[in-house]
C-alpha cells in the first residue's frame, strides 16, 4: 500500500510520513527537490501544487493521498486546489485526506479550502476533511517563543477570553493515519483540545513546562501581521490577519465534539504541556 504526501519535509507533512512508516506503510514523499532525502519515505517524487500532470502522476495508483496547502497568497491557493482537484479526478487515487489547516472550509466561505473540499465531495473519490482551528506550532514561531523565553509573556491576536480548541501537527498526522486505516469515516472530522482553552489557559501550560510565570498579551491582527511578514511574505501575512480579524469577531474556535477524532476514534490531542514535551523543548 502506498501513501502520498504533500509537503513531506515540512511542518505538517513529516510527521504524517513519521507515522506511517512506523506503522510499516509504503510512502511516496512529494518535494520540490529531487534531491531531497526524507527519512521514512521510501520514494520521493518532484511534484508541485502548480502542475497538475505532475500531481496526476504521483497520485496514479496510490492507496491513499494527504494533502493540505501551503501559505501563500489566496490566488495561488485558489490555484492550487484547482490543480489537486483535477489530478484527483484523473487519478482517482483511492482515499484522500485533506486538512484544511485550520482555514474555513464552509462553502460560503468561498476560500480555498472550500473550494478544494467541496470539490473532493464532487469527485466520487473516497475522502476526508480533516478541520484543526489553530495549531499550537504557531506559538513556536520566535517572536512569540522568544517573548516566553526573555520577558515571561506569551503573545498572540486572539482575545484573552477567546476559548479555542488547540491542536498539533503531531495530532494531525495521527489522525490522518487513522483516517487511511478507515475509508468508511468520510466528510469532516475536528481535531484539537475539547473543551477549548484560552490564551491564558496556553500561557499557563507554557509556564508550567518551563517553570517560570508566563502571562498571554492579546497582540491586534495588525501587530501579528507585521511579526509574521518577514518569516512568510507580505501577500500571505495579510491574508492571515484578515483571518484573525474575522476570528476576533467570533465567540470561539471550539470543535464540534460529535464529529471530533476523541469520538471516531479515541484520539484525544495532546495538551499544551504533553506537547511541549513530546517536541523536545
């Protein structure tokens, strides 16, 4: 049985690879570098969000295709979902499952991850939509790790009061994996800590890791943006702060436990703490 990965040297890409071939699973790793050694996989193919022949060919025959999409401007991402969905169909690989990364993937959303879930519902191609609300590696971006470390205070553009169901990259790929193993489990499937926690909930768990008090400061989505422009460009800095703004006007980020993985499956994401742990830190 042979699994593609999107992405398999990145951040959420390696750790889907990771488990599967602990599980003693064939994976096929997608990069942009042929020369790129991923520890796990065993082939790996140069094979771009751009080109849908490309996409095509690594998704031929494969029992199962992950996919997520990277951050860049919404144009590309519109683009790309495109591309993925028209290899899908020529391909007809037999399961994809597709996280949205925390981006709404309602249909009046209109983004791309709609675009790209909606369309999988269209293909007739077994699937699953994996729906994260944030991920607590955004909080190991330095700027928010740095201030943890050097002033005590953990800092990101949510309101102190906002509960939010926190998952990791780590969860995800567990929850992928577990999504192969049961192609009777379709449409949407919500990861992250139930019930939700708070900026100041994540401050405290950060606190309790590194023994030392940790308060959370409520950053303005126009304060993150210019803290993340450097590391992922202007175009997607901008898109993402939108999507906090728009997040600020909500009550919460909290999974719908009926269709969580802690019910499908009984996988129960890791706390903050169990986390930190887990990634060394």
């Amino acid at each position: 049985m042979t699994y593609v990965i999107h992405g398999a040297t990145g951040a959420q890409g390696a750790p889907v690879v990771a488990v599967l071939s602990a599980a003693g699973k064939s994976v096929t790793a997608l990069t942009r570098n042929a020369d790129t050694v991923v520890p796990g996989a065993q082939r790996v193919v140069v094979a771009g969000y751009g080109s849908t022949a490309e996409l095509t060919e690594a998704y031929r025959g494969a029992d199962g295709v992950f996919v997520h999409l990277p951050v860049v401007a919404e144009e590309d991402r519109q683009t790309y979902a495109r591309n993925i969905l028209a290899a899908v169909r020529a391909a007809r690989p037999a399961r994809v499952v597709f996280s949205t990364s925390g981006a709404p993937s309602d249909p009046e959303s209109g983004g791309a991850a709609a675009v790209l879930a909606g369309g999988l519902a269209d293909t007739g191609v077994s699937h699953a939509v994996i729906t994260p609300t944030f991920y607590l590696e955004n909080l190991l971006m330095p700027y928010v790790l740095d201030a943890v470390r050097e002033r005590g205070v953990l800092p990101y553009p949510i309101r102190a009061d906002f509960p939010a169901s926190w998952a990791s990259h780590l969860d995800i790929a567990d929850v992928a994996a577990a999504l192969f193993d049961r192609p009777d489990i379709t449409g949407a499937v919500s990861v992250g800590q139930y019930p939700a926690i708070t900026g100041p909930d994540l401050a405290e768990a950060f606190g309790a890791h590194f023994d030392k008090d940790v308060t959370f400061e409520q950053l303005t989505p126009e304060q993150f943006r210019s803290s993340v422009a450097p590391l992922i460009g202007e175009g997607p800095a901008a898109d993402v702060a939108g999507f906090y703004a728009s997040v600020s006007t909500l009550p919460h980020r909290s999974i719908t436990p009926e269709n969580s993985a802690q019910k499908l499956f009984g996988i129960t994401p890791r706390t903050t703490g169990q986390w930190l742990t887990d990634i060394g830190l």
